[in-house]
C-alpha cells in the first residue's frame, strides 16, 4: 500500500469559518444565540421541562455497571481484569460530586446537543487532605478522576480543527471569571453528543425540530394574554387635536400626547382600573379629546387552547415523549400509550448507551495509561436496563390523585 493510500482526502462538509460552526441555517441557532434559545425553551416550556424531567429521572434510575474484561475464547475473568475493574469502580465513586451529579451536567447535551467536560485528575493520597488535587478515599498514590467537569455551552466561544476537520481544542470565554479566554485540548475533554454528523462538536439539540412549533406556540400565548389582561372588546383609540400630532406641536402638546399614549397602553382590568380623561369642546361644540374602544373588524373566533394543545404534541412527538399527554386529553388508548413508552425507553437506553461509549473510548483508557496500567484489556461502564413503565399505574395513580 502507497503512503498516499493511507492520507484523508475528502471532508465531513461542516461549515465554519475561523472556528466557529454555522451549520444551522438558522442564524440564530448557531454557537452562543442558539445555547441562550435552547435554555429559554428548556426553561420556560412546561411540556419540554417534562420531558426533558422524565429522561433525566429514568437515566438517574439507571444502575451503572463495571464489567471487567473477558476472554472471548474461554469467557473468563482473570484476576488482573477483576483488579482493573475493581480501579475503575473507585474511580467513579471517588469523585467530588456523585456519579449522579455529574450525569445529570452531562444531560445537558441533550438540551445543547453537546457537553464539553473537562476530565480534572488527582492524586490519591489521603482523605484528610486539604487540597482536592490529592484528596481521595485511596492512599494507593494513583491518578484518578477528581471530577467530570462540565464547561457550559453558553460559554464556548470557538473549537481549534485539524487540517481534516477533527477538534483540536475548545476555546472558552466564562465573562464571571478573570481568565479570559482559556484553551482547553481535546486530549483533556470528553464531548457528549447527541449526534456526530458531519465531526460537529456541537451536535445537534434534541429541540430543534420543535423549535418551530414552540416559536408558534410562545407568540400565540403571548397575545393570548395580552387579551385576557386587557378584558376589553375591542383597541383603545383616543382622539386628540391635530395640532398635537403635528410636528410644529409645542412642548406642552408633545407632553400631553406621551401622556395620553401611555394612558392606553395602560389600561387593562385590575385594581387600577378606571380612566381620567379631559372634557373639552371646539368652538362647534365638538368634542376636541375622545376616548373609545375600536372593535375588531375581524369576526372568526380561534380556540387558542385547541391551537396551543396542538403545538405541545408537536413538540412532546419529537423526542417520541407525547405519551405525557394523554393524561390531559379525553381520547388515547393504553395499548397506544404502553407502545409509545416503550419506544420513547428504547430511545432513552440507547442515549444511555451513548454516554458509556465516550468514557469506554476515551475516558478509561487516558486513566489507565496515566496510571501505566495495561490499555488492551479494560473494564468497561455498561447501563443497565431501564425498568418497564406500568401505564395502567400511572393513571390509576392520576385518578386517584385528581379524586383526592
């Protein structure tokens, strides 16, 4: 084989430019805009807060295993491979924070569509130690985790790549800290992603395809309320003198217009209800100022509620997770509801399974080489299996609680 057959000649095709993805062709979707969108529909939406709670409380129901490494040929653990598996066992359970609180930073990929974490060692020294670089339940000297640290994405500001598009490094800008931009090499990070297509190290959040109904849905709500605050039939019009619409209106003029804006900018049903206005005539007796209510011209009425609930079964369908709604809807059957359960699990084990292939390919061999430990036969970290979910459980448990 010639060298030349051995050399990368093509590329993913993700664009950038200067270390920046653009790869959504919604501008405000991409790098530090789009993390601020995906935390405000995460945050504020109740139905993608609840499916978002309902992946995180199943992962964190999760056994995580240690298998040790076997034979294939005669299917038997050595002594050396339970040792090893025994190391990296403490390893997880020797961290600052639970194995718990770090999967749960780790989560966020889901939101983001990736988790840039920086893997912090130590050296196991003593529990009584007061620096936490050598803090540790061991005193066997070894390098172990100090922690799993996640860099949060609103953060990351540009990634270093190769000539063939690989990340070479992370560039950080945390602006509550006086480091400035800090350059963290990929050797030292485990990326979490929801998918790898095209080498992004952004991924691709779970929330994208719902971006577009919860956009609809937020604006709908939006006037929705603006509506039921106001309680009113119709646009509050006032009528002024010309005089003070012109752009020769004197200062005592302009003062009364703003005045008189924000007066029906204001007026809504509440304690401060009721309205002060002058009464004035023109030399004809007519009224020189007026306030009156504009009705609508429009006669269709619009059931924003059927139209808001339709857009939340947009968005739960995205992540297979609009089995949550069938507690607040009159039709569904169990049948239906237990096969969408069951998907919606078969998608959770596989984000699972994800999650310990980063530390089986990356994390674990970086520590045992540290350590000079053997880097061809290793443990591996293994989720168990996510428990069946008894729908006819749950909703003799929502009936009960509704009757209560």
């Amino acid at each position: 084989m010639a060298a030349d057959d051995l050399q990368e000649i093509g590329s993913s095709g993700l664009r950038r430019t200067a270390g920046f993805v653009i790869d959504d062709f919604v501008v405000g979707l991409q790098g530090q805009k789009g993390a601020k969108l995906w935390r405000e529909m995460a945050d504020n939406d109740p139905v993608i807060g609840a499916m978002l709670f309902a992946i995180e409380r199943l992962i964190l129901e999760i056994k995580w295993n240690v298998e040790p490494h076997t034979d294939d040929e005669e299917d038997e653990v050595t002594e050396d491979a339970k040792a090893a598996a025994q190391f990296l066992e403490e390893g997880m359970n020797d961290m600052s924070d639970s194995w718990s609180v770090m999967l749960q930073q780790i989560l966020s990929f889901l939101v983001y569509g990736f988790a840039p974490c920086e893997i912090v060692y130590k050296k196991r020294v003593c529990s009584k130690q007061k620096d936490g670089m050598r803090r540790s339940k061991y005193t066997d000297g070894k390098i172990g985790w100090r922690k799993i640290a996640l860099r949060a994405q609103e953060t990351v500001w540009s990634w270093e790549f190769d000539e063939n598009g690989s990340v070479d490094a992370m560039n950080q800008i945390d602006p509550y800290t006086n480091k400035g931009m800090v350059t963290i090499p990929i050797e030292k990070m485990l990326l979490f992603r929801t998918v790898s297509a095209r080498g992004n190290p952004e991924g691709r959040s779970i929330l994208r395809n719902a971006y577009r109904p919860w956009k609809f849905k937020r604006t709908i709500e939006e006037i929705e309320a603006v509506g039921i605050e106001r309680d009113l039939a119709g646009l509050p019009v006032a009528y002024v003198p010309p005089t003070m619409l012109s752009s020769t209106a004197t200062p005592q003029e302009v003062s009364a217009r703003e005045a008189i804006q924000a007066l029906i900018r204001g007026i809504k049903r509440n304690e401060n209800e009721g309205v002060l206005f002058p009464l004035a005539y023109d030399p004809q007796g007519r009224e020189t100022y007026k306030l009156t209510l504009l009705s609508s011209g429009g006669s269709r009425q619009f059931n924003t509620d059927a139209i808001v609930s339709r857009y939340d079964q947009r968005i739960s369908m995205v992540v297979l997770a609009d089995f949550i709604l069938l507690g607040h809807e009159k039709v569904g059957s169990f049948a239906l509801g237990a096969s969408k359960i069951d998907l919606f699990t078969t998608a959770i084990q596989q984000i699972c399974s994800s999650i310990a292939d980063v530390f089986n390919d990356h994390a674990i061999p970086r520590l045992f080489k540290l350590n000079g430990m053997d880097t061809e036969k290793l443990p591996q970290i293994k989720p168990a299996q996510i428990a069946h979910v008894d729908l006819a459980l749950m909703s003799d448990f929502r009936s009960e609680e509704h009757t209560s």
